[in-house]
C-alpha cells in the first residue's frame, strides 16, 4: 500500500508519484529474475538516471534535483520497497558524489559533476579493506605522490557496484595515521585496476560486491579531491549522509515486508476468521507497523536536521541503528506470518529478510553506530 506522506511542497509529491510509477513498471517487474540470476539491471539505472531520480540531493546547476534530503530519502524508500539492491546502489552512487561536491576545486566540480549526476556515469565508493572494515583509519592501500600524479598499490574489499561502476570514490594511504588518508575520484578505465570475482551473498545478489586490486596504478594529481590527508574527515562527512540512505532503504524493505504480511493475514483464514482478527497475529502485525513508523521517522529527523544545516552525525547513527534493527525483526516476524509459506521462495518475504541483514552492516555495523552515538553524549 503506498504510505500517506507528508511532503514539504507539490513538486516533491509529484516526484514521489513519478518515483512509484517507475517502480512499479521498470523495478518491480524484474526483481525476481534478476536476483536469482544474479544479473545487473543496467537498464533500470538507466531509467532511473533518464527520470533524474541518481541526482535528487545535488543542485541544478551541476544537473542535480536540488531536492531537500528528505525527499530524496523518501524516493528512496520507495525504490528499495520494490528492489533493495537497485535502491542501494543508488544510495551508494549518491554517496560516490558527496567528496567531490563537498571538497573538489570548482574546476573538479564543473568537470566531472554534471556527468555523474547526469546518470551517464554510476559511481561506487571504496573505503574498506579486508583487515579494516569498521578501523578506517588502518587502511594499507597506498598513493605514493610522483612526478604529476601518484601510483597507487593495494587492495579495497566490499565494493558494491565494483567491477560495473564507471568511477571509483578511493581512500589511500598517502602519509601515515589518521591524517595519512586522502581522497581520490579513480575512472573505472584506469591501467593497473582489477576486480575479483563478486562475492556470493545471501542478498542483493543482482548487484556486485567485489574486491578492488591496484597494481601501480598512475592517477594524475587532478584526481585528487581535497587537501592531502584529508581523506578520513571526507569519508566519514559523507558516511553521515550514506548511513541515511541506508536507513531509507531499511524503512523501505520494512514497509514491503508488512504491507505482504497484512495482506496475507486479511486473505488467510484460520478456525473460520481471518488470521489478522486473531489477536495474537494482529498484535504481531500492529508491532511491526510501529516499528516501521518509528525507523520513517528517526531518518526524517536526520534528514531535515541535515536540509536545515545543523549537526547531524549522532542521528544519522540513530537512524541507521533504529531503521536496520526494525528492518530484521519486522521481515523475520513477516515470515513468521506466512508460517511454513514465507520459509520457501514461492513468497517474497524470504529475501527481504535476507536483504534487511546487510543494512544492519554495511556503512558502518551498528555497533559503530551504539560506539558512535556513545561518544557523542559523552561529548567526543
């Protein structure tokens, strides 16, 4: 059932309205091929890209939608409640953009900006390693500055669209400790730069996540976004706004899973009544509703406490913490509704279940998320 939302303006009802149409025409049809034959749905980011849905939070005079985030997180939801890996690569190509609006030289901005916006181009940020998931700062992939440019040696792990995407947000090593990190805008042509095999994952299977190898890779010093040493303070801005998008894309699961639930307990019948009319699984759907409503409401609060400019890191984190967890106990308990249906693939609610188990991790696990809320109220 489409949720009942309150817009700041017409425009952005109407870019909801577009966002659903789209959704259910180009994503919805496809989702269930695709995931299981683990194939890359190049023709929906396009779709996507062609309706400016890749482009919502950026201003119009680099192609963006100047979109307030809290509508584009909306859309969000609305893509992920059709097709969570479509929705998280969005998420992620958004977040692929972030370095260069927020620290790139204007010259950097108005060269490569509009392109990606455009959807012409889809990015992929890559930041982990294999030894430092959670621990930015013990990164070992190192640029080593040269003559017009640096070279640039190790391995990145966990790269969602890697492999696919046409640009590649890096973090390297360029110096040592946590100001040793910097920030680098990396074309997917670049001599030197593989990708291992996609990793086999229990959930949005229809988008990769592979590793990245860089073999004396020579980037030229242009590619470099912000100052030397920069890198982690870039990162981490732009994981604020990520971690929002996947508490979007959580909500937007979530919401699937109990709009399938209701509608299963209203046509399913049990000792002559409906199952939703016995207590028991009506409680169970009512607890579920409120944690949907809950995890809506802790990312708006991020997102209009970020439109208005004012610190919101520490929410971010609440978001992503609160909307992750209510997306795992509200697909679990939706399986639960279906009984010994919902444990076969005959039903959808199976795989959002396992699409809600990543968001709990990916974007920093939620651990991070309690260590960093922790360190903000004891004023760190």
């Amino acid at each position: 059932m489409a949720v009942d939302r309150m817009l700041p303006t017409p425009e952005a009802r109407d870019l909801l309205e577009l966002t659903r149409d789209i959704a259910d025409k180009v994503l919805e049809p496809h989702v269930v091929e695709f995931e299981r034959e683990q194939r890359y749905p190049e023709e929906a980011f396009r779709a996507l890209g062609a309706a400016g849905l890749l482009s919502l939070p950026y201003p119009e005079e680099f192609g963006g939608g100047a979109q307030p985030y809290e509508v584009y997180l909306q859309v969000l939801e609305e893509l992920a409640a059709r097709w969570a890996a479509v929705a998280v690569a969005v998420s992620v190509h958004s977040l692929s953009c972030h370095p260069l609006f927020a620290y790139g030289t204007a010259e950097q901005q108005q060269r490569w900006l509009p392109e990606m916006l455009s959807g012409n181009l889809i990015g992929a940020y890559s930041l982990s390693e294999a030894h430092a998931g959670s621990d930015a700062a013990a990164l070992r992939c190192r640029a080593v500055e040269v003559d017009g440019g640096y070279r640039i040696t190790g391995t990145k792990a966990w790269i969602t669209n890697g492999g696919r995407a046409d640009y590649y947000t890096l973090f390297a090593r360029t110096g040592e400790g946590s100001r040793g990190v910097s920030c680098f805008l990396v074309p997917a042509d670049t001599a030197g730069l593989t990708f291992g095999k996609p990793e086999e994952k229990m959930g949005l299977r229809a988008v990769p996540t592979t590793s990245a190898a860089y073999d004396d890779a020579f980037l030229p010093a242009e590619r470099r976004i912000g100052d030397p040493g920069q890198g982690l303070s870039i990162a981490f801005s732009a994981l604020d706004s990520g971690r929002l998008g996947i508490a979007a894309v959580a909500t937007g699961i979530a919401q699937r899973a109990l709009d399938d639930a209701v509608a299963y307990a209203r046509d399913r019948e049990a000792f002559g009544r409906r199952i939703i009319d016995h207590q028991g699984l009506g409680f169970l759907l009512a607890d579920m509703a409120a944690a949907v409503d809950s995890a809506r409401a802790t990312y708006l609060d991020a997102a209009r406490r970020r439109d208005a400019g004012l610190s919101y890191s520490r929410q971010a984190s609440v978001a992503k913490l609160v909307a992750t967890d209510a997306a795992m106990k509200v697909t679990t308990d939706a399986v639960q509704v279906f009984g010994g249906y919902g444990y076969t693939q005959d039903f959808p609610v199976e795989r959002y279940m396992r699409e809600a188990k990543i968001t709990q991790i990916f974007e920093g696990t939620n651990q991070i998320q309690r260590l960093v809320i922790a360190r903000d109220l004891a004023g760190k």
